[in-house]
C-alpha cells in the first residue's frame, strides 16, 4: 500500500505565497483522501504494484479504471507538487537549463508571462508543467489529474496546481494572482535542473516513493 509522504517542509514554510491553512488542507485532506481512495481500489482488486508510475500507466485511458487512475494520479502530482517547491524564495536556474530557457522559451521573464499565461487560460481543473523532451523545453497543461508519465519522453521538471482547493483560501479567483506569486518564490530549481538532466540522458527522473 502507499503511503502519504509527509511535507518537505513545515506547514508554514511556504507563507506567505501559501498559507499555512491551505498546507494543512491540500496536504492532509486532498492528497490523504487521494492515498485512501487508492489504496481502498488496489486491496480490493488483491494487486499489490512495484511503483505508483506503474499504477498511473497501466490504468491510463481505460474506462473499468478510470477511478484508480485519477486517484493514483493525483497523489503522483501531488507528492511531485511539493517537491517542486522550496521555502528558500526567490530562486534562480543556473547552467544549462537557464541556457535551455533562453533558447526555448525567450529567457526568464517569458517563461513566467507564458506559464502563467496556459495556467489562466486552462479551463477548470489541472496541472500546469515546465517539462523538457530530449532537452528541449516546453510548457504543456493536463486536466484533472492527468500528467505526465503517459507522454513517453516527456519529463516534467516542475508543476504548478490549478485546482481551486490549491489556492481559494489565499488567492480566491485569483488564479493569476497566484501562479505569479507561485512562480517568483516558490519553484525548486534544483530539482527542475535533475530533472532537466535526465531528459538530455534518457532517464525516467523523479519517482514516487515506493508503496510499504
């Protein structure tokens, strides 16, 4: 069974871009009910998987399971979610990703007006991602718990949430107010640079921790 891994960080590391009320919520509600709902599925079916990736790939697009594909998404998501960010605020990338992202992208400032230019603009429930494919970057959006372990190639070197319970305690409607705080303070650029490193050399990148 999976477990729900504990924040990397305190509760209130991440304020005052996130509260600590909405930490408390997204982390120990959402994400928990996502392990449970899981979990519940799996023991019912006596499978007992090596990884939650394979979870996430093998019940993909099939409509008997469907549920255990959104469950199983959504903790992948969120768990990389957290890994995303860093309380050290105001972060820069470095070397060849910050090369990357000015060949690609147009430099920093671009990244940010585009990402948080497809986060407003997706309609409803997501995830926005920075991802590379083959060391060449892009901004891509999933909806609902969709991600990206299904996209072969494609390696997500960050994410933002754009569900409501990700933000409506602080921001409101204010989707754009957040990922512009989001992005200025709280992405884990070394994490987007292994990341980065693993599309250039064919790696698989960030997994989840293995169920107990």
């Amino acid at each position: 069974m999976f477990e729900l891994p504990d924040l990397p960080y305190d509760h209130a590391a991440l304020e005052p871009v996130i509260s600590k009320e909405t930490m408390h919520l997204h982390h120990d509600k959402h994400h928990k009910r996502y392990v449970d709902v899981a979990n519940q599925i799996l023991a019912e079916k006596g499978e007992k998987p090596a990884s939650l990736e394979q979870v996430v790939r093998e019940s993909a697009g099939k409509a008997e399971t469907r549920k255990l594909f959104n469950n199983a998404a959504q903790i992948w998501n969120h768990t990389f979610f957290w890994e995303c960010m860093t309380p050290n605020k105001g972060g820069q990338p470095t070397g060849d990703l910050a090369a990357a992202i000015d060949r690609d992208l147009g430099g920093l400032e671009k990244l940010k007006a585009e990402f948080v230019a497809k986060g407003v603009g997706h309609f409803g429930s997501g995830w926005v991602w920075l991802a590379a494919q083959n060391g060449a970057l892009k901004i891509v959006d999933t909806h609902d718990g969709e991600n990206l372990l299904t996209q072969p190639g494609l390696i997500p070197l960050f994410v933002c949430d754009l569900w409501e319970h990700a933000y409506y305690v602080d921001y409101r409607n204010d989707r754009e107010g957040f990922l512009k705080a989001w992005f200025d303070a709280l992405p884990n650029w070394e994490l987007a640079q292994a990341q980065y490193e693993a599309s250039k050399t064919g790696g698989e990148g960030w997994q989840h921790p293995k169920p107990v």
